[in-house]
C-alpha cells in the first residue's frame, strides 16, 4: 500500500527518505530512537529472542525479550509475546561481533515520538500511541487529520507542544460525548514533522 503523509510545516527536508525513525543531527546513532517490525521470533524459553527491520532498510537487528522495557515502569515485564509484524521502537548498541543489537525496545504504541528542535522526525501513522478524547491537553495543537478504517470515524493527531510527543485520538461521528475532540492549541506546528500512512 502506497504511504499517505501528513506534511505538518510548509516542507520537510526530502534527503530523507522513509526511514520510519526518528532522525537526528547531533546525538550518536546509540541513542536514536528508531521504529522497526519484527520480522521472527523464537519463543522457546531457553531462547526469546527475535529480529526486527527498520522500514526501508535491509541489515535485521538483534533483540531480546529480556532487553523489554515500558518507558514508565522500566522493570514491568512485558504481559505480550513479541509476534512476527508487531511494531516496535528501539534504541541500538553494538552486540557480541560487532553486530547491532535492540539496547532497550518497547511496543511503538507505548512510546510517543518525540519532536525535538532543530531536527526532522518521520513517523508512521501506526506508531503514535492512542489517547482518549477526554485526556487532550491545554497544550495539545492540532497536527493533521486521517479517515480511519471505521465507517463515520475519523483520526486526529495532536502534538504535545510542553514535550514534543505526538498523539493519535480517534473521533467518532454521531456518537453522544465521542465527537471530535475540542484541539485548545492553534499551532504553529513544528517545522520538520511528516506522519505518514502505511
């Protein structure tokens, strides 16, 4: 399926190109938040450990289900198996040969891309975490809409401008106390954003 983007600014840079990470400019590569999908999984208990592909790149990397950590309760264990396709995000270390590894990973939806001055983020739509409509923020702007897959739904990104994370919100036509979300926030938005649709 072609990828639909969501251009928040008046452009965004083109020398990159479907990464589906985080990029950045100044900060080491090790510390680099990147999206990937896990491509196989081997859930033997004397193995637990799997391979994920960045979006549009071809080198597989390394992870554990030991190396599992929920940004707000880093000890918690994981209650899902890692299956083949689910999402995550990672940062990477260099493993046993020299090879990458996943130094600490999460599910994509349970961490917020965060958007920081100066640098360019891309981001697929099915990595930004879900929040209620109820729980939009006073500092919460309007980023760009898409039609969901629900008959009469629709969604609405908002950026968190207190923190740089973006966050998905599902708006329900005609349903009483679900309809699009009042965004307080007016902009402007961020130069240096793009979402796109897988």
């Amino acid at each position: 399926m072609a990828a639909i983007y969501c251009y928040i600014a008046e452009s965004f840079l083109g020398s990159i190109r479907g990464t589906g990470r985080q990029t950045t400019t100044n900060q080491d590569k090790e510390s680099e938040m990147r999206y990937g999908t896990i491509v196989r999984f081997d859930d033997r208990t004397d193995k637990r450990f799997g391979f994920v592909r960045v979006t549009g790149e071809v080198e597989q990397i390394f992870f554990h289900e030991n190396d599992y950590r929920h940004p707000e309760a880093p000890r918690a264990r994981s209650m899902k198996v890692p299956m083949k396709d689910d999402r995550i995000a990672f940062t990477v270390a260099n493993g046993h040969g020299g090879r990458q590894k996943a130094k600490r990973w999460a599910y994509a939806t349970e961490v917020p891309p965060r958007f920081k001055k100066g640098e360019e983020l891309i981001v697929d739509l099915e990595d930004i975490p879900w929040i209620n409509p109820h729980s939009v923020q006073a500092d919460d702007c309007y980023a760009c809409d898409f039609n969901s897959e629900n008959y009469g739904n629709w969604i609405v990104v908002v950026f968190r401008e207190s923190t740089g994370e973006l966050f998905r919100v599902e708006c329900h036509e005609g349903e009483t106390g679900s309809e699009q979300p009042e965004i307080p926030g007016k902009g402007p938005i961020p130069t240096g954003i793009s979402i796109r649709r897988r």
